[in-house]
C-alpha cells in the first residue's frame, strides 16, 4: 500500500489545529469526492498529543497533533489502495493545501 506522510509546524494551538482538520476531514466537499465515506475514530488526547484514526471505503491512516507552547506539529500518514497509487501526488497536495488554508 502506497503512503503519504506529511509533517508540518503551525503557529495554531493543538487543540485549536484539533478542531480544525476534524471539521476540515468531516466537511470539506474535496475531500468527500475523494473519499465520501469518510470518518474519524479513536480519539484520544491528552495534554500533549492529540491523535485520531482515519477510516473510509478506500483509505485509511491517522494524524497526530503535538504541542510546544502555543504551536503545534502535525504528522499525518494516510495509506492508499494499489488502485489509488498513482493518485497519491494528488492526495498529498490535496491534503498540503488544505493544512495551509488552515495555518
């Protein structure tokens, strides 16, 4: 299975930046043509780190939030379908640009 893995620092607090790829997973109408059975489960936060699971009918992967003050880094890994390799350029931009109109 093919992955895409991003890292990326943001000037937003975790909890904050949280809020924001949950509503940003759940809601934006991209994303939901990509994939529109998509959901976001196993949650768990704590002081420091914030993580959740990702789960649709053609992907699947986690993103993981942690904090330094008032910042954050974000890791997401999201795996793809061997039908859907030669999409993960475009799912790795997408996904790029959707952290950025964010920050």
């Amino acid at each position: 299975m093919p992955n895409v893995k991003i890292q990326k620092k943001l000037s937003i607090p975790p909890k904050d930046l949280f809020t924001a790829v949950k509503d940003v997973l759940t809601n934006d109408k991209e994303l939901k043509a990509l994939e529109p059975n998509l959901e976001i489960c196993d949650e768990k936060i704590t002081e420091d780190k914030m993580t959740a699971n990702v789960k649709g009918s053609r992907v699947a992967g986690s993103f993981c939030i942690t904090s330094s003050g008032d910042k954050s880094t974000i890791d997401v890994d999201i795996k793809l379908p061997l039908m859907l390799a030669p999409f993960k350029g475009l799912v790795q931009k997408k996904i790029e640009e959707k952290l950025a109109k964010i920050s």
